[in-house]
C-alpha cells in the first residue's frame, strides 16, 4: 500500500531545497495519489511537473499500479495551513467560523494565534447627516476557523 506519509516526506524534502509548501497529500484505496503544493510567488506547472516526476521515481509501478496528479490548490479550495494565509495577506477572503458565523474582508495580519479581517464600509454614525467610513477589525483564533476562501474578484 502506498504511504501518504512517505510522499509528504519526499515532498517535503524537495520543497525545502526549492522553495515552496506542501499544502496536502492524498491517496485514496485505489490508489489515486494527490498532491497538492503552493509558494508565495506561486508554484509554475515545471515545478510541480518536477515533483511529479521525483514521487514516480520514488514508487515501483511493478508494485504499485497508481494514478497522479501534482498541482496547486484551486482557486474555489479554502486554505488549509498557515503560509496559505501569509500568501493571502491582503487579499479579500470570506471566513466561515465553527459557530456559523461569517465574516468578509481583507485579510491584514496572520500571527501565531490567529488571522486579523477587516471590513471597510459606509455607515450611517448617530447624530451624524452624512455617512462615514468604518473599518471593523475582527482578529480570529485558528480553533475558531471552520473555513477560509480567498474571494474571487472581476473588478478592474
């Protein structure tokens, strides 16, 4: 049987000499083997068309008869590990918190306890006519994180 672990390992290995993060590893009962990899200046299909290459020369096809595929996290994946959310650092991103609430914005600070969003909008301010600018600051603590997704944006 193919040891997910193994794989983490060489990937691992491989990441730290080149640069880059090992997001998540896969195998299922049939032997399916995904690997997903990231780095903050983004991971290029060579890159990940050369770890590819290093966990096929790792596993004997005459043992093992498995399928594979290297590639990034999609854009609609949340993120999983910390240097996920350092690459997203001023990004906009909707987190999901465990006690269903959620909350939008940008994301500004990731520390060893949490992550800081923040939401910028116009509001009314009592005893005021005009609107104004707010920002609410919300920081998040990691066991209070069910899901975060970098929110996708079309403006120009």
């Amino acid at each position: 049987m193919i040891n997910a672990q193994d794989i983490r390992q060489w990937v691992e290995g491989h990441l730290a000499e080149s640069g880059g993060f090992l997001v998540d590893v896969h195998v299922s009962e049939g032997a399916d083997i995904r690997v997903l990899v990231d780095a903050p200046e983004g991971m290029p299909i060579s890159r990940c068309v050369a770890i590819s290459r290093l966990i096929e020369d790792e596993l004997d096809r005459d043992l093992y008869d498995f399928s594979l595929q290297v590639s990034t996290p999609g854009l609609d994946q949340p993120l999983k590990i910390r240097p996920q959310y350092e690459k997203n650092i001023g990004r906009e991103v909707a987190v999901q918190l465990h006690d269903g609430h959620k909350n939008e914005g940008t994301l500004t600070t990731v520390t060893d306890e949490g992550i800081t969003v923040e939401h910028t909008e116009k509001r009314r301010i009592e005893g005021r006519k005009a609107k104004e600018w707010v920002t609410d600051r919300h920081e998040l603590a990691w066991d209070s994180i069910a899901t975060t997704k970098v929110k996708i944006s079309f403006k120009q």
